[in-house]
C-alpha cells in the first residue's frame, strides 16, 4: 500500500507541475508581438505566478501591473505591479479595492495601448466591483447561497455576472479602445472564456433567461435589486479581445496518465467532463475500482491491471450545516465507504490550483482501510 500512495503523489505532482500557471503563461507569449504599451491585470489563485512569469518574459516591457490573488497566494513584489490579496471563494473589501484599482488603469488606456489580461480559477470571486445600487454585503449573499445550493460554476457565472461592472465581457469594454490580450487558465467544463472566472472580457453567450432559471432551480432569494439586474443581458459581442485557454482539465488528465504510464500503469482516461456532485463521482470511483479489482470485463472492455484509472471534471457540493465543503475531499471520502476492506485499490482526488475549495488542503487520498482507521478514532463519517 506505501507503493500506491508514492505512485499516486508522483502522478499528482508530474501532472501538476506540467501545467504550472507560469509555463502556459510563458508558451502563451512566446509568439506574441505587441505593438503598443503594454499594461497588465492578473486575477484568480494562479495570478501572482503567471504575472511574475509575464513579467519575466517581457520584461520591463509592461508598463505598469495590478496582481488580485487569494490571501496566501503571492510570493512578494513584482518591480511594477501592484499585488492585492483578498477573499476567496466569496469576495471582501480588498476584492473591492483590487478591483477598483484595475478598472482605474483600465479607464486610462487609449487606442495604441494593450491589457495582458491573466486569468485563473477563482477569478470571479477575486475580481468584483458591484453594479450601482449593489452593496459587497449584497455580492456576498449571492455568492453564499450560490455556493452552498449544489449549483454548477456554469451556473453559478451566469448568476455572477450579471451583478457585475466588470464580468460578462464588461471589463473588457472599459478598457476600449485598448486591445485586450487574455491568457486564462481553465478551470470549466467546455474551456468556455464566458464562463472562465464569469468572462470579464469575453462575450457572454448565457442569457437573463438562464439566470432566472438558477434562481428557480435552487430556491435562491434575492432582494429586488439583484432580480432586476438578473433580468438585463450582457455585452453579447466585443471587438477588442483576443483570447488563448491552456491548462484545462483535458491537458490534466493526460499529463496524469503519462505520469502513470512512466510507473508502470496502463492508464484509462475515461472523461475529462464529468459534471455532478463530489460525493457521487466518489461513489462511481469506489465502484469502478471495485468492478476492476473483481476481474469482471465491462462491454468488453479488458482494464489490464495494474491500472490506472482517470477522471476529470467539475464537481460540485450541496453544502449542509456548518461544513466548509471541499469538493475533493467529500469525493474521496465517498469513495471510501465502497473500498472498505479492499486491499490494493486507492483512489485520490486533487484540486489542481493546491486548494480544495474553502479549506487548506489540496485534496484527498483513501484506500480499502480508511474506514476502519476512522473508527478506531470514533470518526463518523456520513455523505
């Protein structure tokens, strides 16, 4: 069992470090001519690395930068840049005045100036100026329940945006008549830019509809502001952006297979799309895992063993109670029950960004006696 859990962490870290925020930073701008002055604005968990890595290939090129991260998630200064940290995943008063900032710089550009705009998971919290009428207090309250509802993120963006001056494409409307040059990392199904950190400079291609229908889905209550604003659309065409998505779960689940393979693993990815909730793709890990380990072939299909089985997507929780959520964490714990006494099976789950949600783990790991081990100290587990 110590031979799983090495080979799992070498997976994990191989796939990982293949798509550091950095490097698809530095790919992205490698062929890239700019022909103006050169202005930078970095937001989500990944911004602090892809604009010191922009920073670095450019060079004092950038004219000046403002960097929004999640508290813990910058590594000092940057000659130029103004490095903000604030809340995650629901925005505080720094997500304000980081915002503000940006959309400042954003305001003073002209005709032959261009915005590197760097993108990241959790972005939409961590870039937020609320509409006129709209209060932090009022964001939060939105973000809350959207969070806790069992919501998708594609739901959820089409909700945030709409309460926003600077997502669903509107960012990207201050900075005209700049050109705008975004690089974003993804953490969506589909590498949507729309849907990307809720797309400050990307067209919005959801609708009010869609909006009023979350809303109805999940029983959420909002104050009359909010539903009115949920009503207007957003900027449906821009013609100023450029746009390149790189880091995406697909290019994750290779890596990780590749890893596996180099150990010895024959891999099998079998979705980069999965999109339900974290304690039932749990469940479907135990019960693949369980269904290989019995040697049953399934249609047909032979899992040569040892083997290593991979699944990728976007997971929500239904959060209940007091708890935090973590969406891995609830996965593997799910994952666990099924396991229980299987020896030589072990399933991991890992946020790709070094942060399951809310909490200050990456993720989680289980074998066939993690029950067992949470008994001995009278841990319950319920999902």
């Amino acid at each position: 069992m110590d031979k799983l859990y090495r080979d799992a962490r070498s997976i994990i870290n191989r796939a990982v470090k293949e798509n550091m925020p950095g490097e698809a930073v530095s790919n992205a701008l490698k062929n890239r001519k700019f022909t103006g002055n050169i202005y930078l604005v970095a937001i989500g968990k990944a911004a602090w690395t892809m604009a010191f890595s922009a920073r670095e290939e450019l060079g004092g090129g950038i004219k000046h930068g403002i960097v929004i991260t999640k508290y813990g998630h910058s590594f000092g200064g940057i000659p130029g840049f103004e490095i903000f940290e604030a809340g995650h995943p629901v925005p505080d008063e720094n997500t304000i005045t980081g915002t503000q900032k940006a959309v400042e710089l954003a305001r003073g550009l002209g005709a032959g100036d261009e915005l590197l705009f760097l993108v990241s998971g959790g972005g939409s919290a961590l870039f937020e100026l609320p509409l006129p009428g709209l209060t932090l207090a009022d964001i939060t309250a939105v973000n809350r329940q959207l969070l806790a509802s069992g919501a998708g993120i594609t739901e959820i963006n089409t909700v945030r945006k709409r309460l926003s001056s600077v997502k669903g494409g509107r960012f990207a409307q201050i900075c005209s008549p700049a050109r705008v040059f975004t690089v974003a990392l993804s953490d969506v199904l589909g590498d949507r830019p729309d849907i990307i950190a809720s797309g400050p400079a990307a067209p919005d291609m959801s609708t009010a509809k869609e909006a009023l229908e979350t809303v109805r889905k999940y029983g959420l209550v909002f104050n009359d502001t909010v539903k009115k604003y949920l009503s207007q659309e957003t900027p449906k065409s821009l013609n100023n952006v450029e746009t390149v998505v790189t880091g995406s779960v697909r290019t994750l689940c290779e890596s990780a297979a590749n890893a596996a393979a180099a150990l010895g693993y024959t891999p099998h990815i079998l979705c980069t799309e999965m999109d339900c909730e974290a304690r039932e793709a749990g469940r479907l890990a135990a019960a693949i895992a369980k269904q290989i380990n019995s040697g049953i072939n399934t249609n047909g299909y032979t899992f040569k063993r040892p083997c290593a089985v991979i699944l990728g997507g976007e997971t929500v929780v239904n959060l209940k109670g007091t708890g935090k959520g973590g969406r891995n964490q609830e996965l593997t714990l799910a994952a666990a029950e099924g396991l229980a006494g299987i020896k030589s099976l072990l399933v991991f789950s890992v946020g790709s960004d070094g942060t399951d949600g809310p909490t200050d783990a990456a993720g989680g790991i289980v074998d066939g006696e993690t029950m067992r081990r949470l008994g001995e100290k009278n841990l319950k587990m319920e999902v």
